[in-house]
C-alpha cells in the first residue's frame, strides 16, 4: 500500500516538480473552483499509475496542478465514491499521495441534502463535524505507521481557525452560511423518508455519500480539513410526492457554486 501511494506521488512529483500547499476535492456539479486557478499541469485520472478511474455522470476525473490567489494547489475535479464499488482503500488513496506531495490542508466540498429544517436548497453548510455510517472505516485493517497512529483522534475533525476564517470571508462577501453536522453513508440509494427523519434525530444537519472517507484518512495524516456542503435538497419526510433526483442535485449545486468557490478562493490565499 505504502509503496503505491509513494510510487504515484513520485509519478506526479517527476512530471511536475510542484510543491502544493493546499488539497482540494470539488463535489458534484461544484468543479468551477477550476476555472480560477492558473493550470500548470493536468491529468486524467486515468493517466496516473493506481488511481482507480471516476464513473459518475458530472465528475470529470481531473487531477489538476496550478496557482490560485498566489498558492499551489491540487484540485480533484470528481472524487471516488464508495457506491462506485471502490473498496475504502480506493476511495482514499488520492489523499493520501496529495500527503506525500506536500499539501498542508485539504478543502472539500459536496452536494448534501438537508435534514435541518431551517435549511433552505442551495444554502452552503459549513461542516463542524461529521458522523460515520459508512459500513466500513477507511483505516480499518493494518495501521500505515508511516502516516499515522493507529488509533486517531477525532475531536477536531474539521479544523476551527479554517471554520473562523471562511466564515469572517463569508460574511464580508454577504454570503449566507449554514454551520452543521454531515452526516456520511454508503448510498446509492437517497433516503427514504424514514432514514432522513433517524439521520436528524442523530443530530446531522445535512447527508451525503462522500467526505467523511477522505476526511478521516486526512486526519489520520494529522491534515487540517474545512468542507462546505451545498444543500441540493431537502429531506421532507411529510412531503411524499417530491421525490430528490439527481438531476435536481446537480442543477442546484451549479447554481450554488460561485458563493462555494469565492469562500474556497480567499481562504487559499489566507493558508
Ligand atoms: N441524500 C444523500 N446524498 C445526497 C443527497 C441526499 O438527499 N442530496 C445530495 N447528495
């Protein structure tokens, strides 16, 4: 495991001889973060030795390498899902080369739906702290000692300074923001009514099928991680005649994603 991560990492670091400071992985529909940075090499995600290839309609399977507000970054355009069918290990191997490449945070973000009901559709939702349903940790079997502990805290899974700053940047941009708690399970399927209405009374404010894999490798590495989610849809338990699509979710998350990139951009300038 240890040496394909190492071999990857070396693979990108020959071909580019870039150092980023910054990870980021954009969620469906949200990759126009893209459109900013100043491109300096590009891969499909087919190209790099042991990355597994994205399937999903409106991810783009792009590793990018540029500058944005002044700052290397490395932008995932499309991200590995685990209702894809990758095994845990798969859905988290990019996080753990961007470690090896140098990045010193890791932005996120992804199309939710909404469980809190003051929520609205199209509302960015800050993440203070997830809760895990995948039916499988990512750091389950044999611990990288390489990278981290074994049994890694998670007290402060989304970092508090980032969360600080990107709401200071919000707020002077009059961006309406949401803070809450995503929480994170396997999919395809969306929920029924009755999943939604056990995921609020858990404490979650919004659900989705990403993030919380990727997260947890992250801090494994002990990298500091702020994820935003954009409210694609709202869980209506009583509303039974307006089913989600995923349609809905994408058009939605395009819509939402300029406020989404304006945040990801000045909180870069401030890592
Ligand atoms: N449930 C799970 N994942 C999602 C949803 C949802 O309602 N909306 C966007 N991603």
């Amino acid at each position: 495991m240890i040496a394909k991560i190492k071999e990857t990492a070396d693979f990108l670091k020959g071909k580019t001889n870039f150092t980023p400071e910054v990870g980021i992985i954009l969620g469906s529909g949200l990759g126009g973060l893209v459109k900013a940075i100043d491109i300096k090499h590009s891969f499909e995600y087919g190209e790099i030795p042991n990355f597994p290839v994205s399937t999903v309609e409106g991810h783009h399977g792009r590793l990018i390498f540029g500058v944005l507000e002044g700052k290397n970054v490395i932008a995932m355009q499309g991200r590995f899902h685990y209702y894809e069918g990758y095994p845990m290990h798969e859905v988290t191997f990019p996080v753990r080369v961007l470690k090896l490449l140098g990045i010193k945070a890791l932005f996120l973000s992804n199309a939710a739906g909404g469980l809190n009901k003051s929520f609205e559709v199209g509302d960015l939702m800050i993440i203070r702290d997830h809760i895990n349903m995948f039916p499988e940790n990512p750091l389950r079997g044999k611990n990288l000692d390489e990278l981290g502990t074994r049994f890694p805290e998670m007290s402060e899974a989304y970092d508090k300074k980032l969360i600080a700053k990107a709401r200071a940047i919000a707020k002077k941009h009059n961006i309406k923001t949401q803070m809450g708690v995503y929480v994170g399970s396997a999919g395809p399927t969306l929920e029924t009514p009755s999943e939604y209405n056990m995921f609020r009374i858990l404490g979650a404010d919004v659900t989705g099928m990403s993030t919380v894999p990727e997260v947890i490798v992250a801090r494994h590495m002990n990298i500091p991680c702020f994820a935003i989610s954009v409210v694609t849809n709202l869980a209506e338990p009583e509303i039974t005649d307006k089913p989600t699509s995923h349609d809905e979710v994408q058009n939605v998350a395009e819509v939402a994603e300029p406020k989404l990139t304006l945040i990801f951009k000045e909180l870069v300038k401030g890592v």
